[in-house]
C-alpha cells in the first residue's frame, strides 16, 4: 500500500527509484520511537478485538432473553453462519462488483493522469480526492436523488425501455452503483502512482514493435501498474464488503448486507451483541483470508 | 522533368476523426469520470437553494435563505464544530504518533519488526464496522468501568487508531525516498545525530509529513462508521447528516457540506501555488 502512501503526500520531488537507505542501525532508540504508536494499536485496536471475541463465545442464559454469560461456546458462529450466510453472500457479490466496476471506471482516469495530463495533472489528482470534503453521506444521499423515480437517469432508462424492474433505487443495482462511486479514489489514487513510476518510453515501444493497443495494455501497461491495481482493489473491496450506508440510503427495505446485521444487532437489538460479534469476526476471518490468497496470487512481496 | 506541386498525405474525415479519438480516448473518458465524480456535489450545491418543505428531496424553488443562515437549524453547526476539533486532535495525535513509527521502521533493525509490520497493516485491512464494534465492547464492557463513557473522547482515540496506520504507510514512503548520502554527509560534518535529525532529516520529509497529516485529517472529518458506534449521545457532521437522512436533510447541511469542499479545494490550490512558486525561486 506503499502506492497509496505516496499519492497521499502528494509531492512531486518523490522519487520512488531513488536508493533506499539500508537499515543498519541497531539501538533501543527504534523501541522508544515505536513504543506509543504500538501501545495507542495495541489498547484501541487489539485489544478491543480480543474483547470482540470473548462477547461472540459468550452463553445465553435459559429462561432470561437477552442476557449472556463468560463461556467458549462456538453456538453464535453457527447460527451467525447459517442465518447470515445470504448476506454474507450479498456483501461479498456487490463488493466484489463494485471492486470490478471501480477498475474499469478508474483505470482510464489514472492512466489519463500519469500519461496525457501534463500540466492538468495536479489539478486532476486534487478534483479525485475534493469530493471527499463534502460527506460521503451527503453525495450518497444525491445518488439517491439522482437515482429516484422520477429522476432523469431512471427516466432515460426507461424511455429506451432499458430498465425491466422500471426502477433504480432501492435496488441491489443502486447499492453496487452507490458503492462503487464512494471508493472510486481508493481505487485511482494507487493505480495512478504506480502508472506515475512507470516509464511511458516501454509503453511507446510496444506499440514500435507492432503490439496493437489492447495487447500493448495486456502484456506491458497492465503489469506494470500491478501493484496499484493490487492495493486499490484491497481498498475499494475491504470497506465495501463492510459498508452499511449506501444499502441503507439506496438498497431495498429486504435482502440487506452483512454490515447492516452486524449494525443493527449492535445498535438496535437489545442483547444483539453476542450474535454481532460473532458475525463481525466471520467478516473479518474471512476478509483477511481473502486478501491473503489474492495477494499470493497476485501479490508483490512489500504491500505495506 | 514535370513540377508538380505534391500535396501531403491527408487522410479523409472519417479516418482522421479516428485518430483523433484514439488520441484522446484516455483524456477523454477521464474528464467524463471527473464529471461522474462530481455529479453528487454538483447536486449537493444545487439543493443547497431549495426552498423544501420537510425533506429536501424535489426541487421545490429557489432560495437563499439557507446560505444566509446555515446555522438556522438545530444542531448542524454544533456537530461541524465537534468533527472539526476530532479532526484536528486525531490529526495532530495520529501524525505524531505515526511518523516516530514510520522512522523505526525504515531506520532501524530490531526484533519484532515483522510483528510490528503486521500490527500497521492489520487495521488497514479491517472493515471499519468490525473496528467500531469492537471498541464498542470494549468501550461499554470494559473502559466504561474506570470512568470513560462513550462521547467525545472516545471518538477521537477511535479517529486516532484508524488514521494511525495510514499516517505510518505515507511518512514510510517519503523516507524510503530519501538519499542516506544527505544524511551521512551531515554527520561527516560533525553534526549530532538530533541536529542531523533536526536540519537534514526533518526539514526533507516534512512534505510526507504534511500529505500524512491532510490524509488523516480527510479520514477522520468523513468517517461515519466508527464513529456511529463509539460516539453516545455526541453528533458529528457526517452523523448528524446520516440521522437527518431518516426524516430528510435540511439545505443548511449541504451548505455546510459544499462549503467545506470548496475550502479544502482553494486550501489545496493555494497550497501548490506556494509550493511551485517556491519551487520556481529555488531554481533561480
């Protein structure tokens, strides 16, 4: 994620080919600079996991619903499993979509920006990354104006009759759209800055060696910016297999993602939290599973 | 021998339409993505001046009666002012934090540094509703018992736990970047490893700084989903937006919001004004 890293400090004298200072010092000075950042993860991240976890193995009591005791009982991951196992299946589906989606939308843009841009390319890079400024929750918001019924885009659509359910909104279609406009720039940003180290020269030179435009991208441009496709297909899929918002503003009232169980069970359901745990943590397992086979297959060795 | 005037080679219309687009097929779909992009904001800035009813769903007719008082409403300013000073102390906290760590793990040999890499990339690779569940627990579990209730102050330790990561990756990369020869060229002159740190090191990675600090900042002003979970009864802005949504959002939070990213565009604007201007006197 190194590529994310360098498109976020945004500074042109980055020079990603220049030498790499070999660690050679050895002091306790590294412990004393790594001491806090550790602890702040250690308190407020792990340790609230290990938390988690001890609330997805707890017992119910018989007879008094809604309350809970310490055990190491597997019984929430079962019916996390097999009562969820569709909405586990619908988050994964539309994240995976919205992830496809995103590339096809984004690639264009980061290639335009690290090739044919020139003097616009600051100003395109910051026209990505603006929108953020403005609530995500308030441009989701829009798409459920823009999406509505008696919106132009539904109206189009249908006026070609291109539209068999006749609308958008509140539909799976409108979460995958909603998801994939909210992690478009996770998904930009790092397939730009690995395009940007690129040298376009081998790119010319496919093309001088009678390479067509698709087989050029196929076998030189494509690889060449595998490491950002890598890290934004991490960073547009990650969040939006958890997401809960755009199902809420832009999805249907039946048929919600894992994110809105695990929100509401928390929230809302009183006594929810054994349940919610025990689903929070499949989501995790079985992400970070995901992510370890995907960057075994696709990986480079340095992904942080 | 004939003088004949030849007239270059001129493709026909069709053909040189083609190439055209050829050309500019990359810049082309970008501008269109760059309009897909700001599609919602637009919309956002439109419904700013209408004059709605309850909900502010229909374009009902034109006012300006919102941008005149955008904090005419209940709550909406108070919880801009509360994202504003979780942003700034998350930031101030996170870059700190995150950039002593970025210099151990570039700088340095130790044990454990495998584990500690694992430690930074985890949390970036964790749904961000498992992060606030999980603070949830422990917050309500097992903090609220040596007397932290959920507010204010667990919102901005939550903000500082999940910008923390992403403040390590990009002051990494900016060191990474930098020749050791500076540096060593320093110490050859006999300067001490803090004034080294001090006049070569910092002053060099301070723009990785920077960029870490507005990515965090950005992290921590639009987050909703930790912050739902682990705020109480304390409202920020993207939460006070998300509760409104239920009963509609009044035009003052899409002032608020507009305004806010037309902010951060001149901030950023103006930021690299300085930087080529700089840039440019340097060379002289």
């Amino acid at each position: 994620m190194s590529a994310l890293a360098h498109v976020a400090g945004g500074d042109p004298d980055f020079d990603p080919s220049g030498p790499v200072p070999a660690p050679t010092k050895r002091s306790w000075t590294a412990y004393l600079l790594l001491l806090p950042g550790a602890l702040w993860l250690g308190v407020f991240f792990v340790l609230p996991l290990v938390q988690l976890a001890a609330v997805s193995l707890q017992s119910r009591y018989p007879g008094f619903p809604g309350y809970y005791y310490r055990d190491v009982n597997f019984e929430n991951y079962a019916s996390a499993l097999t009562d969820y196992a569709p909405h586990f299946a619908r988050s994964f589906l539309y994240a995976g979509l919205a992830t496809l989606l995103a590339f096809v939308v984004a690639y264009p843009l980061a290639y335009a920006m690290a090739f044919k841009a020139g003097k616009w390319r600051n100003l395109m890079m910051i026209c990505v990354v603006a929108p953020f400024f403005t609530s995500f929750i308030l441009r989701t918001f829009a798409w459920s104006q823009i999406l509505a019924d008696e919106g132009w885009v539904a109206g189009t659509l249908n006026f070609l009759h291109l539209l068999p359910g006749g609308n958008i909104i509140n539909t799976p279609l409108a979460v995958v759209a909603g998801l994939t406009y909210n992690f478009l720039p996770f998904m930009v940003l790092p397939i730009y800055a690995s395009l940007e180290r690129a040298d376009p020269r081998v790119i010319e030179a496919g093309g001088d060696l009678y390479a067509n435009g698709f087989t050029t991208f196929r076998t030189v441009t494509l690889p060449m910016s595998m490491p950002g496709v890598l890290a934004g297909t991490l960073l547009t899929f990650i969040p939006a297999a958890g997401d809960f918002v755009n199902m809420e503003l832009l999805g249907p009232q039946r048929g919600k993602m894992v994110g809105n169980v695990i929100n509401d069970q928390f929230l809302a359901v009183p006594g929810g939290y054994p349940v919610a745990a025990s689903l929070s943590f499949t989501l995790m397992a079985a992400i970070l599973v995901m992510v370890f086979l995907y960057v075994r297959r696709f990986g480079t060795e340095e992904l942080v | 021998m004939t003088t004949t005037t030849t007239t270059p080679y001129r493709p026909s219309a069709p053909k040189r339409a083609q190439v055209w687009l050829a050309n500019h097929f990359a810049m082309l779909s970008a501008i269109l993505v760059l309009l897909y992009l700001f599609l919602p904001v637009a919309y956002t800035f439109a419904f700013s001046f209408n004059d709605h009813g309850k909900t502010n769903i229909v374009w009902q007719g034109f006012t300006w009666e919102h941008w005149q008082d955008p904090c005419g409403v209940a709550g909406v300013c108070g919880s801009l002012v509360t994202s504003l000073q979780v942003g700034a102390i998350s930031t101030l906290v996170a870059t700190v934090l995150g950039t002593l760590m970025a210099l151990a793990m570039v700088r340095y040999r130790f044990r454990g540094k495998a584990a500690s890499n694992v430690l930074i990339f985890v949390p970036m690779a964790t749904p961000e509703i498992v992060m606030g569940a999980a603070l949830l627990t422990i917050f309500v579990q097992g903090f609220s018992n040596i007397g932290l209730s959920l507010g204010f102050t667990t919102i901005v330790f939550a903000h500082i736990m999940f910008c923390l990561s992403f403040v390590v990756v990009t002051v990494k990369a900016r060191i990474q970047s930098l020749d050791p020869r500076i540096e060593e060229a320093a110490q050859d002159l006999y300067a001490s490893p803090m004034q080294t740190f001090w006049k070569v090191t910092f002053p060099l990675i301070l723009p990785g700084i920077a960029g870490a600090a507005m990515l965090a900042f950005s992290l921590s002003f639009d987050d909703f989903i930790i912050t739902n979970f682990v705020s109480g009864n304390e409202s920020t802005f993207p939460k006070f937006v998300y509760v409104a949504s239920r009963r509609g959002i009044p035009a003052e939070a899409n002032v608020i919001g507009f305004s806010m990213f037309v902010l951060a565009v001149l901030l950023v604007v103006g930021a690299q004004l300085v930087s080529s201007v700089r840039a440019s006197k340097i060379k002289e």
